[in-house]
C-alpha cells in the first residue's frame, strides 16, 4: 500500500473537478484530482449554451481542462474512490489500486448517479429491499441473502462490504471492470459472481423476494444492491457526516464558499443541486478551488 500527502484533493474529473484543480493548482498548493473523465455526465455531451463559445464536444472541453490543470501543476489519477475517512486533521482516501492517500482539503466534485437498471420490479420495490447504496443500508440485511448489480468498484467493494452482513452475497455484471486488487479481493471472498449476466426482473409484492436474471437463473434473496459506477455522493458523503439536503438528499449541503459542514471539506458542481448546468459547475469549482486551497495553506 501506497501513502501519497497533498494539499486538496478533488473527488471528480467533470467541470467542477476541473476548474478547482486549475484554480487551487494556481494557488500554489499541491493538487490532485481522482477519477474518469469518460464518466462525466460532459463527456458525451454538446455544449452551445455556454458563455463565449461555440457549440463544443463535451470530450473535447474536458480534455482542454485536463491540459490547463496539468500545465497548473495538477495530478491526475484515473481511477475510482473506494472509501474517504478522517484521522486528526487529514482526509484519508482509498482508491480501487489500493493507494492511500492524504489531504488537508478535500472537494467533491463527482456529480450524481443517474443510473438506475429501469428493469421492473425496481422503482415499485424501492426502500423495500432495492438499495442504491451499500454503505447505508447494508445493515439492514444481517444474515440474509442479497445481490449487489454493477461491474465497477461501487459493486464489487459493495460486494465485499456484505460479507460481513449478509449469508449469501451474489454478484451480477455483464463484464466486470475493476482494478486487479479488486477482482484479486473477489476471487477470495465467499462471494459467487454471475459474470456475463443481466438483471431481468426484480420479484416481489411488499417485500424483495428474489432477482431473475436474463438467463433464467432465480437467485432468492431478500435485498438487491443497485451499485452502477463509481461510489458516489451519497455512500462517501455518509461516511464523514456531511450534511445532505434534506428535501432532495441526493444533494449535498454547501454555502456560498462551497464549504460543507465538515471543516476542510467542500462540494461542487451536479453534487450540489439543481440546475445541472456547466455554467454552475464551473462557477462553483471556481469557488471550492479557491476555499479549498485557502485552507489547506494554514497548515503550512
């Protein structure tokens, strides 16, 4: 294992990720930014509503970001989060490679999940036995069988967290994409993979009865995991505390310095709400890489 000491970290390689990095870069602290840029919800996007520019190719915009905050001093890491904590004044941050990673500041900036199987049974049985997050709800499944669905680090380190709650963990991927140690972490565990497989039907009334997937196969289980991507707000943000807003609780709390009510600790862009616009993103990273940078100096 790995230990690595900055000054900020950023959580997201979209617009705000990106604009904190170059603003905290050229603040002359030590930066680094984790996670996929072809994950943003940019990526794949055209923008022509944006001040000063013509219509652009999202990928083409956030390559460009990459560049300036490169030139800025920035570190990238193209990887998932696995788990954030705190100890003293530090934030501890572990990555899919199992890197540890130390900073005095912390920005997330890694947008919402929008990922949903849309498969039936799942919208009806929702709060009911269907789950999106793991590390919230995973206690409720003490001794019982439960699936977890996704083929990135979200699923597969959810997996692992439910051996230590559930009696029977099943994992369903279409093709699993994890870093070695993950897939090495996997292999080990009492946890049976249905690598190759998709999620057909979700089967229950009042409750989770079982999952039926698209080969037939019916795994009885009481509680079904929706883990598709990386770990996100949600599931990092509970770990630490941060306060969510409490009528949409997907969204992160922040105010007008992009501070969150964990000192050290700041949010941007998607993350913190409505509109879903790159205009406020790129404004809001402006804000958090400025704070972030600010605060981590006074450890100087």
């Amino acid at each position: 294992m790995t230990e690595n000491v900055y000054d900020v970290i950023i959580l997201g390689s979209g617009p705000a990720g990106l604009q904190a990095a170059i603003h905290a870069a050229r603040a002359k602290v030590s930066v680094l930014v984790i996670g996929k840029p072809s994950k943003s919800s940019l990526h794949k996007a055209h923008i022509e509503n944006y001040c000063c520019m013509e219509r652009t190719a999202g990928e083409d915009l956030l390559q460009q970001g990459i560049v300036q905050a490169e030139a800025a001093g920035t570190s990238f890491m193209d990887e998932n989060v696995l788990k954030v904590s705190q100890e003293d004044q530090w934030f501890i941050i572990q990555n899919e490679s199992g890197a540890y990673l130390k900073s005095r500041a912390l920005i997330m900036a890694m947008g919402i999940s929008r990922n949903k199987l849309r498969v039936p049974g799942e919208k009806e049985l929702l709060g009911r036995g269907v789950s999106y997050c793991v590390d919230c709800d995973g206690g409720f499944f003490r001794g019982e069988p439960v699936a977890v669905v996704g083929n990135e680090s979200a699923a597969a380190s959810g997996a692992l967290t439910m051996t230590f709650y559930a009696s029977d963990i099943h994992l369903v991927c279409d093709q699993l994409e994890v870093s070695e140690v993950l897939a090495h972490q996997l292999r080990k565990s009492r946890i049976t993979i249905h690598e190759g497989r998709k999620v057909a039907e979700i089967l229950g009334e009042d409750q989770v009865k079982g999952l039926l997937l698209d080969d037939g196969t019916l795994l009885e289980v009481k509680g079904v995991f929706i883990e598709l991507g990386a770990k996100g707000a949600i599931e990092l943000a509970s770990t630490l505390g941060v306060a969510m807003d409490a009528e949409s609780p997907q969204f992160i709390t922040a105010d007008k310095r992009q501070r969150t009510n964990i000192e050290g600790l700041f949010a941007a862009g998607d993350i913190c709400g409505l509109p879903w616009q790159l205009a406020k993103a790129v404004g809001e990273g402006c804000v958090a890489g400025l704070e972030a940078a600010a605060y981590a100096k006074q450890f100087r």
